[in-house]
C-alpha cells in the first residue's frame, strides 16, 4: 500500500474520532477543539493519543456498575451515621460551603476531631509505621503510588508482622500508579497473607493504556480510629531518597475522631470496586467513636464516575467566600477558565491571593503550562511563588486563617474531571492559621516571579506558552 493511502487512512481514522468528540461524548468546548487540533495535524500519533488520553466512550460503561453500587452501599453506611450527623455542631460562619458539599457530594460534616499535620515523609511515615504497629482488628490502605522499595518493603514488613497477629490488612493500589508492582510483586504481598488489589489495572501484562481515571486517593484507616490522607504516597522519594529531587515537600494529616469514619467509607467502596465486593459485612469497621478534640472536618471525595466536579466546586467556594485571603500550594497549575475567573475576582476583590508551585518541576512540559497561566493571574494581582528547596506536591489551601483543605486534589482539570481524589477541609482557626505560619514559612525558600521578570521572559518560552495553551485542557 502506497503511503499516500496510509495518510487517507489516518485521516479518516481522526475524522471519525472527531465525529465522536463532537456528537457521541460530548466533552467541554475548550477540550473539544484541543482534541481537533492534535487528531488534525498529528493524524497518526495524535489518535494513539486519543485512545491513551482521550476517549471516554467506555467511561460510563466502566463506572456504572460502581456508581450504583456506591450509590446503595453508601446509604447502608449512611444509615449508621444518620443520628449523629443530626447532633453535629456545625461552623455557623462556613455553613453554606457545608449545606453546598453535603447537598452536591453527600460529604458529611463532622466535629470532635483531633488533627495533626506532617510536611516531611520521614515524619509522616514514621508515625504511620508506629499506628501499625499499634492495630489491633484492622489495617486498610489506599495508595496511587506504592512502590516495593526499601520504604514500600519496610511497610510490607509491618504489615506481615499484623497479619501473623490475626490483624486484617487491606492494601488497595493504582494500576497505573503502581504500574512498577509486578505479577511477581503482587503475589509476594498475598502470599503474606495481605489481602491486596489494583485498582483499574492494565488490559496487558506491565502496560496500562488506560491513563485516564486513576485512583489518585491517599487513605490509611487504622481500626476504625486513625485515618490519614494528604499528598505523600509510598516510595524512597517521598522520604528524600529519590533521584530526581533532594527534597520532597509534601503535606499529609492524621485524623482522629468521627471525620475517621468518613476516610474508611471511601477506602471500602473504592475496596469493593477492585475487589468486585470481597467485603460482605460493614459494621465491625466502624467501632464507636469518641470525641478527640474540637476540630470540625468534611471529608470530599470525588471522581470520573460522578459528572459532578466536587472538589472543584468546594475549591471555589473557599475562594468566593474568602474575605482577606488565600494561600494555595499545588504542584500542577492548570486552571480551566472558571478556576482562573475565581482566582483573577478573588485578587481584583482585594484578597491576597498567593499560589506556591514548583520551582523545578517533575515534567518538563508543566513548566510551559505554568507559564501560561501565571502571567495571566500575576496581571490581576495574584502572587506566584517558586519553591526552589525541593520538589513542592502539596495540595493545599487555606482562607482567611479560618478553614483549610488538605488532600490529593491538584488545581489541575486532571483532578477535577479524569481522577479519583479525595480531600480534608478544616473548619478551626487554631489548625488554619498554623497552615497560614507552614506557607510562610515555605516562602523563605520561594521566590517571588514578578511581572517584570516574566514580561521579560525570552521568545523560545513564549512559543512553548502558545503551543501548550492550545491543548492544555487535555494535560
């Protein structure tokens, strides 16, 4: 066949993908024509793309058997909790962000927690390792990352050492994420007799095409009594013993109290999905809970199953209401244009809008998108950081001094529409304005991009800008 039929061929495939973005899947304009512009001028490569990135065809297929069945397993959850949900003592300030959460996700707001926060991996896993060995009925992990390592094998360690002393241990990991665990690795884990899942793996032996719709969750849930989730996943790098960074800074916390509850019935329906309902009972993994402190915590968790973007939506409800200011640290800034709307009004309102993001970043290509966006932001008086001691992968924000959330959501439309997330939003003054003093901190190994310094920026950076901007709704 001469190579001229190849190129109709290739052609005619890309029109026909085009013809489903517009009439069959119906994805958001902006996504629509960066999808268009690559399956156009790349025919060939551009639909390897399309079938790795973009093609949601199978999406509600792959999700409605699981958003049914989440639907019915978190009402017998639900149940449980109903009469205590009515006793919380809700924040009168932040109750319309709650009504919205609770109304939109389901997310039920909880007080009499107790909260400490870990910005190092060294800190953070040796307090977890400590918890595990402290459990007594059950251990449930949930990982995007876990890798067998010296630090993903010093856990499996302790977790075998659980295991011999009756303990229940669930470990729930990416398919893609994790993609490093091999068939070998998996059946080490179980022949410990860790109960041990992916989730969404590959279709073939070490590949998975399926880079869309990963589990990005990061919960521990200890006894139904200690709850972790925040941005540090399982491998050396996240204990400063990685190749591409000398410092990995990160922010994780660990819960204790009602909001633990709320952690573990994430974990076991994300549980149930992979393990396609290995767990047949509920109620001995939830023992009674007692007041840990004064905290009031909303678990949010959201993903490609639901078309709803929660987190987003609490993200700018946060900065909508902030009344002095917001404090925003992200690895990834890949803002839609609602989210950029938010943050441009929130600074033209007078609010000091700060974002920290990484000064050397983990993809070569953020760096262009970052560029992209900070221009436009810094035009309307929002302040951008470079973190230079490390690479930053904190996903935080907080407002006013007065609330916060903590979790595994980007600022990025990857997090919002294509993975599954889950965040922590505080509502405690003391535990907010301690986020405030942790980001300020984090400015004295920052610097300030100033608009001059970026309006100076050279001609090759500013292609990049203009050739990334035109399919970044697809990063």
């Amino acid at each position: 066949m001469h190579a001229s039929a190849w190129i109709i061929i290739a052609y005619l495939v890309s029109i026909l993908c085009a013809i489903s973005l517009i009439f069959i899947e119906r994805k958001e304009a902006t996504t629509t024509w960066a999808w268009l512009l690559i399956l156009l001028v790349l025919p060939v490569i551009g639909f390897i793309l399309y079938l790795m990135f973009g093609q949601n065809l199978s999406r509600q297929k792959i999700f409605r058997e699981k958003k049914v069945t989440d639907e019915i397993k978190s009402k017998e959850l639900l149940e449980k909790f109903k009469e205590e949900e009515r006793s919380s003592r809700m924040s009168e300030e932040f109750i319309e962000l709650i009504r919205m959460n609770y109304n939109h996700s389901g997310a039920l707001y909880t007080n009499g927690n107790s909260i400490e926060t870990f910005i190092n991996g060294e800190d953070k896993f040796k307090a977890l390792i400590e918890d595990i060995r402290l459990a007594k009925n059950f251990i449930h992990i949930e990982y995007y990352i876990f890798r067998l390592d010296e630090l993903g094998k010093t856990i499996i360690k302790e977790l075998k050492k659980k295991v011999d002393e009756g303990v229940e241990v669930r470990l729930l990991a990416d398919g893609m994420g994790s993609k490093s665990l091999r068939n070998r690795d998996i059946k080490y884990i179980r022949s410990l007799g860790i109960k041990f899942y992916l989730f969404f793996p590959g279709i073939l032996p070490y590949v998975n095409t399926r880079l869309n719709f990963r589990n990005h969750r990061k919960i521990v849930v200890i006894d139904g009594k200690v709850g972790y989730v925040g941005g540090f996943n399982v491998g050396n790098e996240y204990i400063n013993k990685g190749k591409q960074f000398d410092f990995w800074r990160d922010t994780h916390v660990k819960i204790k109290g009602r909001a633990v509850d709320e952690l573990n019935k994430r974990f076991i329906l994300d549980w149930d999905y992979a393990s396609e309902g290995e767990l047949n009972t509920y109620e001995k993994y939830f023992p009674k809970q007692s007041e840990e402190g004064n905290i009031g915590i909303q678990i949010i968790s959201s993903g490609p199953d639901h078309k709803e973007e929660y987190i987003k939506n609490a993200y700018m409800k946060i900065i909508n209401d902030a009344k002095k200011s917001v404090y925003i640290q992200t690895p990834y800034l890949v803002l839609d244009e609602p989210m950029k709307e938010a943050l441009k009004i929130a600074a033209l309102s007078g609010i000091d809008v700060r974002i920290m993001v990484p000064g050397k970043p983990d993809h070569f290509f953020m760096a262009w998108i970052l560029s992209a966006n900070m221009g436009e932001l810094m035009e309307y008086g929002v302040k951008i950081y470079k973190y230079k001691k490390g690479f930053i992968h904190s996903k935080t924000i907080v407002a006013d001094g007065k609330i916060a959330s903590i979790g595994t959501a980007n600022l990025d439309i990857r997090s919002f529409q294509l993975n599954f997330e889950i965040n922590a939003i505080i509502f405690n003054c003391d535990f907010a304005s301690k986020q405030e003093e942790i980001f300020k901190k984090d400015i004295e190994d920052s610097k300030l991009v100033t608009l001059e310094e970026y309006n100076n920026r050279g001609r090759s950076i500013r292609i990049k800008e203009a050739l990334i901007r035109l399919i970044a709704p697809i990063l």
